[in-house]
C-alpha cells in the first residue's frame, strides 16, 4: 500500500471521475490528486450529507477483525493516514478514547483470532479479564463478559466533519468538486463514452470510479443490483446524568458487546449524548425516499441492553435519534473491482456497516490499482460471488 512510482499513465494527466464523495470516494478522488491524475469528483447531495452511508456525526475506528481477512492491516494503514492528514490541515478527526471488545458470547473465535492480526499489524492491545475491565470501568456491568480486548489508540472518528473535510482539501489541491446527480440510464451497457449528469451537460473522463454506497445497486442494477443491499439501522442517543462524567469519553472507551447480539456504542462527545446501536442488520431500506424513522421495537431492546449493562443509564432519556444505513455485500466483505463490460470503470463499495474508518487507506489502494492498472484483492472481486441464474 505504499506509494508507488509515477508511471506513463499518471504523467499523462489522466482525468478521471469520481462519482460519490462519502469515505471511499472523497479519499479516492484526493489520493488520485496527489499522485500527478486531473480528478472531477461528483456527489448528488454532498459530502457527509444525511442521506449518505458516511452521514452522520461519528464512526468506530477499530482493529479487532477476526482471523483472515485484509481489514486489521488496512486499520492499520489508516490510523497511520488519519494522523498524517490531522497534522497537515491542522484539524483533529480521531479521537483516541480507546476501544473495548466485550466478548459475552460462548464462542470466541473471532476474538481469538483477532489477535494474531493485531499482532501483525502491529496496532497495540490489551487482553483484559473481568476484574480487570470491572476496576477500570466499574459504570459497566460486566456480568456474563467473559473477557475483553482493548486497543488504546483506537476510538471513533468525526463522520461528516471529515468528509467535508477531505474534499475541502481536495479542491483547495486543484480537484474539480461538482454537486451534481448522475444518470444511470445506459450505465451497464458499456457503451456510453461520458456521463449524463443532473442539469443535462455530460461528462468525459478516462477512467470512472463509482464509490456511491447504497446507490450502487440502482446504478448499476444488471452487476451490483443482487449484491448490494441497503439496510435500515437505527441509532439512539441518551442523555447521560447530569454533572455526571463516566459516560463520557473523557472515562469511557468506545465499546462493542460480541453476545447473542453485537450492541456497540460510543461514549458522549460533543454534547450529543450517549451512543447505543444494535448492530443487527435491518430491514430493507431506501436510501433516497426512505423517512428515517427509529423502530419502536429496535428502541425498547437498546433500553433493555442499556439498563442491564450501564445500570447508571436506566432511566435516561432518548434525546436524539438517527437512521443510517449500511450498503451490506452478501459475505461483508468490500467490493472492488472492475465493471465486466467496462475495462475504465470501477466499482467501489460494499462497506458494510464497517468501511469508514478504512476510508484513507483503501482511498490510497484505489489509486495505486488505477494508476498501475492493478488487479485487486480477491476477496474485494465481484468472482468471488456465485453467478445469478436468470430466471
């Protein structure tokens, strides 16, 4: 994942598309920039907005993954590119309160497998017992928690401020930033030779990239229409007691819960309250037209985990709500790779509920594969996928 060589392609001033200025496109478009390539990067409601996967004011910055897979290496690579571009533009966007992993399930392969990858990737970690994670936390009841892991340089990130951020930065660079939707109509077919765009002009480039989350599908519904699935996920804030500071990041840790369910949270930041989700995937939902309304059902089993595991926060009153979505792969793996009918238009997406905090990292990959005219990752391959039978 290390810079690579400026070759023919990238002295000739390739122009290359971006459509989709959320975590994966807006990185995508700026590592493009620097590396010498002329970018447009596009997005129909702009960067971080409320519609998007990457809305939203805050996102898990973890390296607990399990046991084989690229993503413990590509946190890695990332909690490296957050701290650089946080030092170049002079701005925080990690803050690093720490991430706990509860393991209150029976079955604790993914955490035991998770440790030779932290090892690997070198991002520092603790193995905690019980009566250790009881002393340092004791606001959390940690009955049934049979052990934990704890990254100390890990945390949550700013979602929307960094988005704005990147492609702030990616103008000021020389980048072209265009709010504007793109057509689908004729998109699969591979032969088209430039966009059709939302006020009736049209775009040329030599290479597209298409990092449009949960849009995917309906772009591109012949490729991506079975592969890419926007769910509903709902997002509940509490206000924590008041003059009372354990549920704050000041002295609790970003948390994930591995029990019968994945509950996650992150500790009160900016006054908006005390973040809990069930990580469970929901229904069906759409990005554009979809009223993002909190399930009342979703809502009484987060109060339930609240007051069982924060036994402090019982009573505390919801004072914000939030529906995201998750752009959800058959396997939660990402995609990247080629469109088939297409040799210059990649697909770049699938982020599951978990690629934000990839999202300077696997910007950079994606500017090495064009710029190289690389091959990716077989696990990120659409070929890894069985073939749809047309009915």
């Amino acid at each position: 994942m290390s810079s690579l060589e400026p070759n023919s392609f990238m002295k000739s001033k390739a122009h290359i598309a971006v459509v989709g200025a959320g975590a994966f496109g807006s990185w995508t478009a700026l590592h493009l920039l620097e590396r010498g390539a002329r970018v447009t990067l596009l997005d129909a409601w702009g960067p971080g907005n409320s519609r998007a996967a990457s809305g939203g004011e805050t996102r898990i910055m973890r390296g607990t993954y399990g046991p084989d897979q690229p993503y413990t290496r590509v946190a890695a690579r990332a909690l490296k590119l957050w701290q650089k571009y946080e030092r170049r533009w002079k701005k925080q966007f990690l803050h690093r309160s720490g991430v706990l992993w509860m393991v209150s399930s029976r079955d604790d392969a993914f955490e035991r497998g998770s440790l030779a990858m932290l090892r690997q990737a070198q991002i520092k970690f603790q193995e905690l017992s019980p009566p250790e994670m009881k002393k340092r936390w004791p606001q959390i009841n940690f009955a049934d928690v049979r052990w934990g892991i704890y990254e100390p340089e890990c945390g949550y990130l700013d979602a929307r401020a960094s988005c704005q951020a990147v492609v702030d930065a990616f103008v000021a660079e020389g980048g072209k930033y265009w709010q504007f939707a793109v057509s689908r109509d004729g998109l699969e077919s591979g032969r088209w030779g430039s966009l059709t765009l939302s006020d009736g002009s049209r775009l040329k480039a030599d290479h597209y990239v298409f990092a449009c989350g949960p849009w995917l599908g309906k772009l591109f519904p012949e490729t991506l229409g079975g592969l890419i699935r926007p769910t509903k996920q709902d997002v509940f804030f509490f206000g924590t007691p008041a003059g009372d500071s354990r549920f704050t990041d000041a002295h609790l840790p970003v948390w994930g819960d591995h029990g019968n369910r994945f509950f996650y949270g992150i500790p009160g930041s900016d006054r908006r309250g005390f973040k809990v989700a069930d990580d469970t995937r929901g229904p069906i939902f759409d990005p554009t037209s979809g009223e993002r309304v909190v399930s009342r059902a979703t809502l009484k089993r987060v109060r339930e985990y609240l007051a069982f595991r924060f036994p402090a926060m019982k009573d505390a009153p919801l004072i914000e709500t939030r529906v995201c979505q998750y752009e959800q792969s058959p396997d939660s793996n990402f995609i990247v790779d080629r469109h088939p009918r297409m040799n210059n238009l990649w697909l770049l997406g699938g982020g599951s509920g978990h690629g934000f905090k990839h999202g300077p990292a696997l910007g950079e990959i994606m500017a090495d594969l064009i710029l190289t005219d690389g091959e990716p990752d077989a696990v990120w391959r659409r070929s890894r996928f069985p073939k749809r039978r047309k009915s």
